[in-house]
C-alpha cells in the first residue's frame, strides 16, 4: 500500500483523488501549479450529464459518477450541485425517439418534449426546435464553487497542499518517485498521481509514454446578472447554458468546445446567440469569459490507473466535472493494489504502438 503519495494539478480530478486517498488514509500531498497556469476546470461549463449514450459502456461510467455526485449533495447541503434537470434542444426531430430509447435502455430518465411544451418552459423563448429531451436528473454546478468545495473536503480529510509546477517525474531504479519543480526543489513519495490536464501528456513524454490527444480548445463566458429566464440546462445547436441563483448564465458553444466542429465563435457569438434564442437578454454583457486548453484523448475516452511505470498513476479525461467522483474511487483503487478495477479501455496501453 502506497503510505504517501503526490497527486499532479489541483483542478476537480486531482483535488478529488487527493480527497478519496486522504480517506483511506494516505499522507496526500497535492501540487498546485497556480494562477500562472489556469485550470481547465475553471473554463468549464459545468453541465453533469450522461450526453449521447451512443457508447453505452462509457455511458453507464457516467451515470455511476452522476449518481455519487447525487449521494454526495444528499449528504452534504454545502455540496454546490443542483440537479435542475437538462432540455437538449433536437435538430431533427426524428433523432429524440432512438436516442431517449438509449437513455431508458441505462436506466436514465427521459422524456420527449414537443413544441407545446416547450413554449410552457420557455415562454419568453424564440426559434424553438420542434421537439427537445428531457433529463430530468442531471445537473450543474458553479465550476469555482465545486473546485473549492472538493478541495476543502481533501484538506478535511487531511492532504495537503503544496504550490509548484512540475517539470519531470523522477525515478530511482525503474520507478517513479517524486517529482521535481520549476524551482529545483523536490518531493518524494512511493506513488504520483499525474492530473495535470493537457499537461499531463508532455510530463509523460518524458519517460517514453504516450498520451495522444485531440485539441482540446474550450471557451466559457459569464453573463452579467440578469431576470430569470431558464431553470434547466439548455443544450441548443448554437450555445449551451444555464443560470445560476444570482442570475448570471454560463454559456458555451458546442462548436468552441468540439474542436472537429469548431467554427471560431467567440463569446460575444455566443452571447449574441443566447439573444436570439432570448430577446430579453439583449443588452446583457459578458463579464467574465474563460479560455482554457481541455484535455482530450485521442479517442475521446478517459485516460485511467497506471501509467504503465511502477509508481505512476495517471488520470486524464475530458469530463472531468461529471466524471470527477467515479475517477477518483478508481484512481484510489489503483494507487491502493485494485488497478484491475479498471477496464482495459480506458487504460493508457491502448496508446502505447503511437510515440509520444
């Protein structure tokens, strides 16, 4: 058993395998780069969804994180996850029958909205689709807030942590064993835990492992507070949303955020999308907007356990805030001697005929 362990980057993955190690008690120290090299968990829009389905296996490892994200706001009431439920507008209308069919298939509720209902949801609301989804048992979360919220709970539980940016893993005999930062200065410990978003590939490269990846652009603005005019996630062709308590909508671009459809929308486009589908906001500026580089495996599934070196353990994954809890019970679990609890696919041996 690993007695101490360095988890790699501070963001929702790392604060949360930092939190579940800590309960098991392992002596957790977390590495921060700061402020000089922004999380990607801060350009997020927070939406925690289970999304197609078209990959059931991969499905149903979000519906586990999207369930213990449930038990943990049951819980805990200073847990900042709402689960207001999602409307994912449909482009073709034929498309909502098969894909709610998949969604009931896993177990996930969902039912079909039709264009009179949508206006009762939506009654200020302009060029709506003829048909939507509804799920009712997703959620969202200010991306801040979580980040603080899983990181207070690891420092409850007793990790620690320490500001400073990696630049190599180091080895002794074959085995990973610390790290060394910008600064020269080093840390020890019997396992690493690399979560260090698009990081996490050039720290790999170093010892001869590959972890290819997709870009990963990712592009998030804030609203201005504003009059209520959405109580649910709302995934649209254009731009996706929601509206915290304060009245302030987080947004996003499917194209922004999906490299291979990107179109170069900015947040004023998206902003100005948000107006067509909602009038009422004309006029509401974009206070703060977020633009972060995402991690994103080349074949788009997440990127868990060992890092094919003794002591080294790796995390990477684009959902990280859906996927932030089932990540770090099985990270924990690697670290811990159960790495067969996690499946092949998502090893990082699927890469390894690629050089890095």
């Amino acid at each position: 058993m690993a007695g101490r362990v360095l988890v790699v980057g501070a963001g929702i993955l790392g604060c949360a395998i930092a939190g579940q190690l800590a309960s098991h008690g392992v002596q957790v120290t977390l590495i921060d780069a700061g402020p000089a090299h922004p999380q990607a968990s801060e350009g997020s829009l927070c939406w925690l969804n289970v999304a197609s389905c078209r990959d059931p296996d991969y499905a149903r490892l979000r519906i586990r994180s999207l369930e213990m994200w449930r038990s943990m706001a049951g819980h805990d009431p200073t847990c900042p996850v709402r689960f207001q439920g999602s409307i994912i507008w449909t482009t073709k209308p034929e498309a909502t029958g098969p894909q709610i069919a998949l969604m009931e298939q896993l177990g996930w509720p969902a039912e079909a909205l039709d264009r009179a209902a949508l206006r009762e949801i939506f009654p200020d609301a302009c060029n709506l689709p003829e048909t939507a989804i509804f799920a009712p048992q997703e959620g969202t979360a200010h991306p801040a807030h979580i980040v603080a919220w899983v990181r207070a709970d690891a420092l409850a539980k007793g990790a620690r942590i320490f500001r400073g940016n990696v630049i190599a893993l180091d080895q002794t005999g074959g085995r990973v064993t610390g790290v060394t930062l910008r600064d020269g200065t080093c840390h020890t410990g019997d396992a690493v835990v690399l979560t260090a978003g698009r990081n996490t590939p050039e720290l790999l490269a170093k010892l001869g492992i590959a972890l290819p990846q997709k870009p990963g652009a990712g592009l998030v603005g804030w609203a201005e507070p504003t009059k209520r005019v959405v109580a649910h996630a709302v995934s649209s062709a254009e731009v996706d949303f929601w509206q915290d308590d304060t009245g302030r909508v987080l947004f996003t671009s499917p194209a922004a955020k999906t490299p291979e459809r990107a179109d170069g929308m900015g947040a004023e486009d998206m902003m100005g999308a948000l107006t067509t589908l909602y009038p009422a906001l004309e006029g509401t500026r974009v206070d703060q907007v977020f633009a972060r580089a995402r991690p994103l495996p080349a074949d788009g599934l997440p990127v868990l356990g060992s890092a094919g070196c003794p002591g080294l353990f790796v995390a990477c994954t684009h959902s990280g805030m859906t996927l932030a809890p089932v990540v770090a019970d099985m990270l924990a679990q690697a670290v811990l001697g159960e790495d067969a609890a996690i499946a092949a696919r998502y090893r990082i041996e699927r890469f390894q005929p690629y050089a890095p």
